[in-house]
C-alpha cells in the first residue's frame, strides 16, 4: 500500500518508469543545472561513413540519439567530411585512415580496436584504430557526457587484451544452461528465432564496454548447430550484431562429424574428420566472413574429445585451429577438463590439480591461432578461490581468462552479489613468475565472460546483476580499473547522478560479495550451494563423499583441504616457488583460503583475528545475514530521501527492493543452515549461544494442525528443527493454530517461514484473532530467476515478514494453506520477534 502510493508520487512527479532495456545506454535528461555547461557543445556530428552497417555509421547515429536523451536537442549528423573541416563546432568520428586522408592526425600507439579522444570545447575529435575503435571512442564520450562530464580531455585507450568476448550458454531448444534472465534471443525450437531485435541490442550494450566478440551457443554444444538451416540463422545473428563490431563465433561439439556428419570416427588426426571440420569451417564463413572463430569445451563433464582416440588435447585444438586459420579465425580450448569419478576416499586425489596435470605439458604445441581459456579458479567459479595456477604454466602458449556473470554459484542473480572485487582479486594475484612481479593480468591475451542474458527487459533478470557485466568489459578493457568506481559509473548512467542513490548502490554493491561469502562458505570452503542439484540454496553435506572432487572434508573434528606439497594433494606445489611456499603454511596462507588449503580442527585458531575456525564460520554467517537484512533498510531509505521524486523511478525501486527482501530472507535460511550444520558435525557451541536456538519461533509441526501433517526436509539444516508441515494427501486445505500465552502484549515483527517451489502457486493467508495479517502466494518462481526446486530444501526455504503488528497474550496466530499442484503449502515456522531482532 505503502509503497504503490510512493510509486504513484514518483511517476507522477515525472520520472518514467523504466524496465532496464536500455541498461546503462538510458541517455537520461541532464537536470537544467547541468545542461547550463554544455552550453558549448558541438552543433554537428560528421560521421566518416555512410555505409548503414558499419561501426562509424552507427557511432554517428548512437551520438545523435544519446546526445539527444542527455541534451534535449538534436545535433545535425553528416558523412561529408568537408563539413569538419568548415566548422569548429563538430564531433567528428572515424577511422584514423578515414581522417587522415583527408587530415593528418598525430595519432600514435593506438592498438586494434583503440581509440583517440579528443574534447576540446566544442570541438571533439573521436578517431578509431579500426571502425570498432570509433565506435567505443563515441560510446566514451557520450559516458562521459551522461554522467555530466563536460570537462576537456585528450584521452588515447586501447584495449589490454584484443579478445573481449562474451560465451552465452544458450541451447538451441531456447533454454539457457544457467539461464535466469528468461529464456535464448538467440534460438528457440532447434533453430535461430527470426526475430533478432534483442540480439542488436545486446550487441549495442555489449560494444559500449568494448566486448568485440560472443559466442552464441553452450559450451555444450549440440552438432545440429552445424546444419545448413541454423548456419543461416548464424548469418543472421552476425548480420545484427556486426555493426556494433562484435563478432560471432560458435562452441562446437567435439563428435560433430560422427553424430552429424555420419563418419565412423571423430578421431582429430583422421583425414575425413580433417576434412569434414574443413569444409563446414568454410560453409560458416561463406556465409559469415568475419566469424570469429571456435569455442571448444573437449573431454569435460562427459563431453566428447581428442582424448577419447587418445590424441592429446593440442591434437583437438590445432584441428580446429588449422580450418579457421585460411579464414583469420581464432580457437578458444577451454582448460576445464577433469575427471569427475574422482574417488573421494583417496587423500591425495585432487579436482583443482586437473588443468595443470593436462595442460602444463602442452605448452608451445598449440598453434598461433589457439587462446588457451581457462577459468579464474581451479575448481568452478567458486565465490572465494586463488587464481588457476595454469596462468604460470603457459608461457608460449597464448591463454585467456574466464570469468562468470551468470552468477551460478552466486545467489543466481535473486541475490545481489556485485562480483567484480573478486575478479579484481584474481586479476591483480601476484604469480611471481620467476620471483618477479606477474599479476595474473599482465599474462592474458584475452577475457571471456560467461553472461546468461534473455529475454527478460533486465536482460539477466536482476536490474543489479547489470553491473557485473558492464564492469565485465570495462575490466576487460583494463584490468587496472577500480571496482568501485566502475560500479559508480555504471550506477550514474543505469539509475541516478543523485548522491543518495550513488552513496546507497555503492554501499550496498559494495558491501554484497563480502556478505555473500559470509553468509554462504567462508575460509576458502567454496560456495557451499547443493552441487548436486541447482548450485544455488545451501547443502554442505553434496560437497563430499561424490566424485566430482568439490570436496571441503569436513569430519566430526576438522575441515578443509590438505592440498600442501608434505601431506596433501601437493596442488599449492603447483604454484610457482614463492606462492607455493605462501600456501604450503597454513600459517601464511591468508585466512579466507585457509580451508581451500589446508585441513585443520575446528579448533585451529585464524591468524587474523584469533578465533577458532568454527567460531569464525558462526560469527560469518551470522554477520552476513545481518548485512543483507541492512540491505533493505538502506535501499527503503532512498524512499525517504525521493520526496521531490528525481531520484530514481518507482518501477526499479520496487523491483529492486523485492529482490533484496527476497534476498534478506533467503540469507538467513543459509545462515541457519550452515551454521546449523557445523555446529551439528563439530558439536562445538557457538560462543554466544546463537546457533540452533530460536526463541522466538515456533515450529509449524508443534502447531495444532488440521488437513497439515509433518515431513521431515533433506537437508535437515535447511528447515527449522528439520521439520516443516505440507498439506496432507488428498486434502487441499491446511489450518497451523497457535495460541501466543509466551509472548508479551506490545508490537512484533511475525515472520512466516515457508517453502515456495517449482510446480505449483499455493495460496496463503496468516490471521491474528481471525482477523487477516497478510495473504501470499507462493509465487516466487513467476518473479525471481533463479534455478527452483521441487523440493522442500535450501533452495525453496523462504520467508515473509509483517512487520509492527500489535499482539497480545494469548492472540490466536493461525496460517491457512491452499494446495496447488505439488506445491502442497509447506511451512516451516512462525516467529513473533521483538522489534529489532532478527531471526
Ligand atoms: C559448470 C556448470 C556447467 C557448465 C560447466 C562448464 O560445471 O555447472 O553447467 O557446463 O561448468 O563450464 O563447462
């Protein structure tokens, strides 16, 4: 109620609702204030190409609009290059050949894709190494201008690395592995969809923080890819995105010849199969004659590859390598290759030893041609890992980094995680490469960033999650960038110049990795999602004793990996002389990878701040729960501070306020959760009493039930006392009575712990004395992305809360739940909590 009438204020005070299309590109008005510096804007833009498809053209045309959106008033746009020359008031964007033909430019060391910016009053010269580059260079001026920057500058940038390309991981069916923006803009039933509008789209999103190249399909991948129908529909893609410089490529399946091509092998070295990959290379480019090349994920997970005729995996690459090459095409070799049947009763057996044992002994036998890509860490995208150590094993082999928008193991785009601190921890590692200073970084040819975008307006599902991939390729452009300051750029042109929203994002943004590995697996234990299910709510125990080799340890006394050279695995060896020695030592491997590293007793004291192991897994997770419930507060403050309602649109400020709601609750089922594990394996008290003991709830199963029975939840950790009620079998209504003699008469905030899963919207109603608290649905599967379960389990545990409801001694508290389809109204708890404390 509350907040709709805010909204209505809002748009009725003039600030449109939005619903995050245009991302950070919204060319929002400057307010008058602002706009009074621009007076001595150019009044022309001379745009030195004319042909409709190409970067310069459309550079031309994305600075009328966006000067337009900021400005208010449209510039006149011309390709007549004479027009520059007559005047000095005008933009001129181009090619440095383009300009030069006509005017030298003293324009050096700008390499493929760079670009030369120059503001010099009304007189801004945008020149590109390449058409790509003008393009990127028009992109940054009209950031600059966005944001009110009408300062002169005389900017010369060119990209760290010459590939900066996204992996989408979208099947041709038109669902996404991984996928929580909605379903692929790419294919749908088999086949490319023929409506590509969103494709160019994101292909202008993607050119404005300078990606040049994406790859369309999963990596695993589906031969039919390959068939003459969906290589037209790659055409088509490349058609609309080619004029935003970004360039396809596709993954491929290894076994393609066999499975499509009908050949009795797919063996690398085999002459048909070399002529088979020869051929369709050539039907891909006939049709697309910049393709960008070939995406290979060979010998992992089950995936088809070289090793399979026992040819090693630079035979498989330098295939592919060899047919692209004739064109300029490249091969990305993913470096994720591993056995997942590793034996988990094997102490020396090792996930994270597996890219090194297959790669380091192929160094220089790839060709020119082939990025080895491998991912930041050794195990899979984790929200804590140190830096892959393959980046020190590939000196004459050309590698690139992968990194995950899609926030898989990260809160699935429902929690906000803004993730490019931890990137920044990856990119700027010290490897010492013989004792001298390597960051991780100044080794890398190229970033690939897998993006789960769709067909959801906020592209990825979360208006927040937008950051990550708009700080993706800015670090891509430069990795020396700050995180904050990107987020804070990213922030003035998605949402507001306003200080509050800045101030409020980046505290919140800011604060939300850290909170997110508090709240999830601390100390280098990794995420700690249910690894055999949807990577996303709590299930410690799926770690272990499988053989996918994502293993924490953890025993009735101790945890962690023993992964030293002495006793372990010897994966620290794998560093080179000065880091392994760092993580060799337990007591100098820095806390937050003890446990990747190391494995010791609960009772292991942390050199940082002296607390036991275990305590600092309670104390984490109890503080990263607090910091999401603070997440709420500070964004509902920006309510507050909107009353001339120039702040922010109400459409966002809704949406975003429910996911972090969403957020807060689902925080503290991970909390309890681990916490609640730890303390059940090491039968270690917490210090301040906090774990496993809930005063204030009371527990569905002890409510008086009709038409609800118990059932016990797996993992236990993940419902209150293990137990939660479901509307029995055959009925379709549950009634959980409790009568409050425990609580004294004043004003609480009742929250109602319950499940909300996929296959089916169960109706809800909560009422005090009979008279109605709250009416819910169990709905959230139509709102939020992330992967759901049909199960009663870490990742459908959720909450609602009422808050300041006036109760007396002895009220009736009684929730009714209406069955639907297999949602069967299941409930975990009600809680009467004091005003201020949360649990
Ligand atoms: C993870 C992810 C898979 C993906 C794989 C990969 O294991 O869960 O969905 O296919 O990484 O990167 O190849």
């Amino acid at each position: 109620m509350f907040l709709s009438t805010w909204g209505l204020l809002v748009l009725s005070l003039g600030v449109v609702a939005e619903n995050g299309l245009n991302g950070w590109l919204r060319y929002a008005p400057l307010s008058d204030e602002l706009r009074q510096h621009a007076s001595s804007l150019p009044s022309v833009i001379v745009a030195l190409n004319e042909t409709e498809t190409s970067p310069v053209y459309m550079a031309g045309k994305e600075l009328q609009a966006g000067l337009k959106g900021v400005l208010g008033h449209t510039l006149g746009l011309t390709h007549d290059f004479s027009a520059s020359t007559n005047s000095t008031s005008v933009i001129l964007v181009g090619t440095l050949a383009a300009s030069n033909a006509a005017v030298k430019h003293n324009v050096s060391s700008l390499s493929a894709d760079g670009f030369w910016l120059n503001v010099n009053g009304s007189q801004v010269t945008i020149l590109g190494q390449n058409e790509r580059g003008a393009l990127y260079g028009a992109f940054e001026y009209l950031s600059r201008i966005a944001q009110g920057d009408f300062a002169d500058v005389d900017v010369m940038s060119s990209p760290s690395a010459p590939i900066r390309w996204v992996n989408e991981w979208d099947n041709l069916d038109g669902t996404i592995e991984r996928g929580y923006g909605g379903p692929s803009i790419f294919f749908g039933n088999g086949a490319v969809v023929q409506d590509l509008t969103r494709a160019a789209q994101y292909a202008r999103l993607l050119a404005s923080i300078g990606i040049n190249g994406i790859v369309v399909n999963n990596v695993n991948a589906n031969a039919t890819l390959l068939n003459p129908d969906n290589m037209d529909g790659l055409a088509r893609i490349a058609d609309a995105m080619r004029p935003y410089g970004v360039q396809v490529g596709i993954s491929l399946n290894f076994a393609s010849p066999q499975t499509l091509g009908g050949l009795a092998t797919f063996d690398s070295l085999e002459p048909s199969v070399i002529s088979w990959w020869t051929d369709k290379t050539a039907q891909l480019y006939r049709r697309i004659p910049d393709f960008a090349g070939y995406l290979v994920k060979a010998n992992s997970e089950g995936q088809p590859g070289p090793l399979t005729y026992n040819r090693t995996l630079a035979d498989g690459a330098n295939l592919f390598a060899r047919a692209v090459l004739p064109h300029g095409g490249i091969v990305m070799f993913r470096a994720f290759v591993y056995n997942n049947h590793l034996d988990p009763a094997d102490w020396k057996a090792d996930r994270a030893n597996a890219a090194v044992d297959f790669f380091r002994h192929l160094d220089g036998s790839f060709l020119e041609n082939v990025i080895v890509q491998i991912k930041y860490g050794p195990i899979d995208f984790q929200v804590r890992e140190p830096p892959s150590p393959l980046f020190a094993h590939l000196p004459h082999t050309k590698t690139a980094i992968e990194l995950q928008i899609s926030q898989e193991y990260l809160g699935q785009q429902s929690h906000l995680v803004y993730i490019a601190p931890l990137w920044k921890t990856i990119l700027d590692f010290d490897l010492r490469l013989d004792s001298k200073p390597s960051l991780v970084h100044s080794l890398l040819s190229g970033y690939a960033g897998v993006v789960n975008v769709g067909t959801d307006p906020r592209w990825l599902g979360s208006h927040m999650a937008m950051a990550n991939l708009y700080a993706f390729g800015q670090l891509a452009w430069d990795p020396a960038r700050d995180s904050q300051l990107l987020l804070q750029a990213w922030t003035r042109l998605t949402f507001s110049l306003d200080p509050t929203v800045l101030n409020t994002i980046t505290s919140i943004a800011m604060a939300s990795w850290p909170a997110y590995e508090n709240y999830t697996g601390n100390l280098g234990l990794q995420t700690l999602t249910d690894i055999l299910y949807t990577h996303y709510g709590p299930n410690p125990a799926s770690q272990d004793n499988n053989g996918w080799g994502q293993w924490t340890r953890a025993d009735s006394t101790s945890i962690g990996m023993d992964r030293t050279v002495s006793n372990g695995t010897g994966f620290a060896g794998q560093y080179p002389p000065e880091v392994a020695a760092q993580f060799e030592a337990s007591s100098t491997t820095p806390d937050d990878l003890l446990l990747w590293f190391h494995h010791v007793p609960y009772t292991h004291k942390l050199h940082g701040t002296g607390k036991t192991v275990i305590q600092h897994i309670y104390d984490a997770h109890y503080a990263g729960a607090q910091t999401a419930q603070d997440f709420v507060s500070t964004w509902s403050a920006l309510r507050d501070s909107n009353a001339s309602g120039t702040n922010i649109d109400a459409e966002r400020f809704d949406d975003i306020l429910f996911q972090l709601t969403y957020q807060a609750g689902h925080a503290l089922v991970w909390r309890d959760a681990i916490a609640g594990f730890y303390h059940n394996l090491s039968k270690i008290p917490d210090e301040h009493g906090r774990v496993g003991h809930h005063p204030h709830r009371i527990e569905a199963e002890t409510m008086s039930l009709t038409g609800y029975v118990p059932i016990s939840v797996s993992p236990a950790s993940t419902a209150s006392n293990s137990t939660a009620i479901i509307v029995a079998d055959g009925a379709i209504r549950g009634e959980a009575v409790a009568v409050l003699d425990g609580v004294e008469s004043g004003v609480y905030d009742i929250v109602i712990g319950y499940f909300d899963v996929a296959g089916g919207r169960a109706h809800y109603g909560a009422f005090i004395n009979d008279e109605p608290l709250l009416e819910w649905i169990g709905d959230l599967e139509d709102r939020l992305g992330h992967a759901f379960s049909t199960k009663l389990d870490g990742h459908s545990a959720t909450r609602v809360t009422v808050k300041g409801v006036e109760v007396k001694k002895g009220d009736v508290l009684k929730v009714i739940g209406i069955a639907d389809g297999g949602e069967r109204a299941p409930l975990d708890y009600v809680a009467v909590l004091p005003l201020g404390v949360v649990d």
